[in-house]
C-alpha cells in the first residue's frame, strides 16, 4: 500500500455511507398536520386522489365553444349564451349554436371544441369564426392532470411546494407525515466562546452551531442545543448521556481526533459504540459514527470547514433516512479544471470551487482560493464543491472535474 501522508486505514465515503444507511432505521411514527405547515416534511402515507383534476372537461382559452362539424362548410354560429369559471351554461349547445366560454369554464354538453377569441368576429348576436377548429380544440380534458384513485405522492417524499399545490389540487387539507426528528447538537472545547462576549487569551469564537443549526433546518427536525461543552471529560459524558437519551441524532463537533483533550471516543465506548471514526475524506479525516444511548451518533471535527463538509456529506444520508426519505445521492455535473489543482492521493476531496461558463459557452471550474480546512471563507464564497475521487491525484488544465452545485 501506497504510504500517504493521509495515512492508511481511513473508510472510503462510500463504504462509510453504505455502513450508516445500514445501521440507521427510518423512525415511522407519524403525525397528522395541516398541509400549509407540511413544507420539509416527510410524507407518511401514499396521498390517493378521489377525484379527477381537472375535475371536467373545461376550457383552455377565452373564445367560443361550439360542435366542431357545425364548423364543417359553415363559418357563422347562433351565440346562445356565456360560461364563466365557476359559472357554467346549463343547457346543451344544439346544432348550428355556441356559447361564450372563459378559461377555466366547464365545456357545456353539446359542445366540443373551442375557438379562441381572437380567432372570431361578432355581429347581431352571431359569432364569425375564422379558424375551423379540430375537434377538442383547446379543451382541457377531466383527469388530463390527475385521474381519480392514481397515487399523487408517495410515501417518503419530501414535500416541496410543488407538492403541496399538487396535494391542495386534490382536495387534502391534512395530510399524515413522520413525526420531526430529534437531533442534539454539542459543541467541545474550552477555546470556544460564544459570539457577543468578549475574547479572552487563547480563545475562539464558537460558529460550528450556527452553520450546522441552519444545515438542520433544511431537514423535517427540532434542534436541541446542548451549547458548548468544556474540555472535561465528566461535563462531556454527562451531556452525552442526556442527549443520547432524549434524541434520534445526536451531532458533536470538536474533539474527535487523537489530541489531549479529544474525549469523544472515550465516551462514545462508555455509552455507546463507535462504528468508524476515520473517513477517507477530505477534509473531515476524523468522523464518528455509532450509536450513543437510544440515539445515532456522527462525532463531526471541530475544524469548521470539516465541520460542514462532512455535514452534508455524511449527516446527510442520515438524516434522509431516519426520517424516512430514500437516499438520494447529490447528482455531480462535470466541467473543465480552468487551472491546476492540486490533490494528494488517499483521501476524496470534497474541495470548494468556483463554476462558471467562459466565452464558448464551456463550463469551466477553479478552487476557491485557500482550501484550509479552517478557512470558512472558502466555502461561504463558493458555488459548488469539486469533487476529486479518493486515488487520483493533481488534476491538469482542461481535464473533467465533478462538481455539486451548492
Ligand atoms: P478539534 O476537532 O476539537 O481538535 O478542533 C479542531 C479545530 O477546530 C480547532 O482549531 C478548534 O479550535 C476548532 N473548533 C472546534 N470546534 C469549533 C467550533 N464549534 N467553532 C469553531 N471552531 C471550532
Ligand atoms: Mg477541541
């Protein structure tokens, strides 16, 4: 084996995803809730449609609505009367007649077909259609979106708002969805501070919590934050314990590696166990993942660039399917390195990037300055990550990068 300075040892991502996925079991309790609160929520059940939508044949245009083979050697019809949305023409349309029709206005029996307004003239209660329209023209069929008794959206999906108009658009107001998961969040390590009070000698500002709380609130959870815990290893376990007992996730960051003060494995023995601890993956070398109480557990670094990363990464997966939702890998795109980048080989790099067409149209890709695994600027000011497989190495001007759009 080839000795990098990545060491050996570490878990590829994709065996460590497989092995969460593994591991981790969707929670299936559920919950009925209104469907204007269910925007990020994890559907429950099937929703079923009883009803066809559009409900009948209406009209796609304002015009006139007529028998389309009255139209056949005849170009002038008896206008018999008006159907408005939510208004129709009650009575059949007879032969040699038509009726005004709006958008949206059920298509009156008798009638077949419609002919857009600026397509027709009027005179002395007559419509002049100078189109000869095919037969269902500009009519929308019942059903032609929805037929009665088809699945809409099926279970584990999460709901967008194009899912809530489409779920509204068969008549649900309340709708069965998996109860939010519970994740805990701690911060380690005596340097932290919380922004607002002043900087003492040695310290930091803490801001792992506030990237990784907005992470979280893209996905169906409640945050318990636990704060930030010192460096000790007896204040650690007791938070751990408390988190373990009271959540479906818990995320730590900090203290993950083999320094002094790195005690998250101690205690993740003690009231849990580790699966893995060290990721092929860069950066983010050192990430946890086991089970701590009745909880999963991701031990995340501390560096905050790892932090996130390996957030959306590898918490991601996770969280998918804990609540529910079929893993869904992020798709890549590929564009062309618009300068050398450099890649050791050993570990996959999820590096930060720049994407951008140049003047041909080509789509191209350059890191995002310093790649630092503390340099948070690299990622707020990015636009994608470039993805650079575990074994490879330098990529040359011109060669195919995968990237993932942020
Ligand atoms: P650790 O993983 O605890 O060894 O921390 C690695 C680096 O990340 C150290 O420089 C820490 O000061 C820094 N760090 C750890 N936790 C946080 C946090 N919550 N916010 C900002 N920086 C952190
Ligand atoms: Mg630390």
């Amino acid at each position: 084996m080839i000795e990098t300075c990545d060491s050996p040892g570490l878990l590829p991502i994709q065996s460590a995803i497989y092995t969460m996925l593994k591991q981790v079991h969707p929670i299936l309790e559920s919950e009925q809730i209104e469907l204007e609160d269910s925007l990020g929520r994890v559907l429950a059940v099937d929703v079923e449609s009883n009803i066809n939508v559009p409900p009948n044949d209406n009209s796609a245009m304002d015009g006139y609505a007529m028998r389309c083979e009255d139209l056949i050697g005849n170009n002038t019809l008896q206008l018999v009367g008006t159907a408005l949305a939510g208004a129709p023409f009650r009575q059949k349309v007879l032969p040699g007649q038509c009726i005004r029709i709006m958008t949206g206005a059920v298509i009156p029996q008798g009638a077949d077909s419609v002919v857009m307004q600026e397509n027709t003239e009027t005179k002395d209660g007559f419509v002049i259609f100078k189109q000869i329209p095919e037969f269902g023209n500009s009519v929308r069929k019942a059903g032609e979106d929805i037929q009665q008794g088809m699945v809409v959206v099926t279970k584990g999906t999460k709901l967008t708002p194009a899912y809530l108009a489409l779920i509204a658009s068969v008549g649900m107001a309340e709708i069965s969805v998996i109860r939010n998961l519970k994740v805990g969040l701690i911060a380690t390590g005596d340097e932290l501070t919380p922004p607002g009070q002043a900087l003492t000698d040695g310290a930091i500002y803490e801001s792992n919590r506030y990237a990784l709380t907005a992470l979280l609130k893209t996905f169906p959870v409640v945050v318990f934050d636990f704060g930030i815990v010192k460096d000790n290893k007896d204040d650690l376990k007791a938070v751990f314990e408390q988190a373990g007992s009271h959540c479906d996730l818990v995320l730590s960051c900090g203290g993950v590696s083999v320094g002094d003060a790195d005690y998250v494995k101690e205690i993740l023995d003690d009231l849990g166990s580790i699966n893995f601890w060290k990721v092929a993956i860069k950066p983010g070398k050192p990430f946890a993942f086991g089970q701590l109480g009745k909880a999963c557990f991701c031990g995340l670094p501390g560096n905050p660039v790892s932090s996130y990363v390996t957030f959306e990464q590898l918490v991601t997966p996770v969280l998918q399917k804990l609540s529910g939702q079929t893993y869904r890998p992020t798709p890549h795109f590929v564009a062309k390195a618009a300068c050398l980048i450099k890649k050791r080989p050993g570990r996959a790099d999820y590096q930060r990037g720049i994407f951008y067409r140049d003047g041909q149209g080509e789509l191209l890709v350059k890191p995002n300055g310093k790649q630092g695994s503390g340099i948070m600027s690299s990622i707020a000011n990015a636009n994608c990550y470039m993805v650079l497989e575990q074994d490879t190495g330098d990529v040359q001007v011109g060669e195919n990068v995968n990237i993932q759009p942020f």
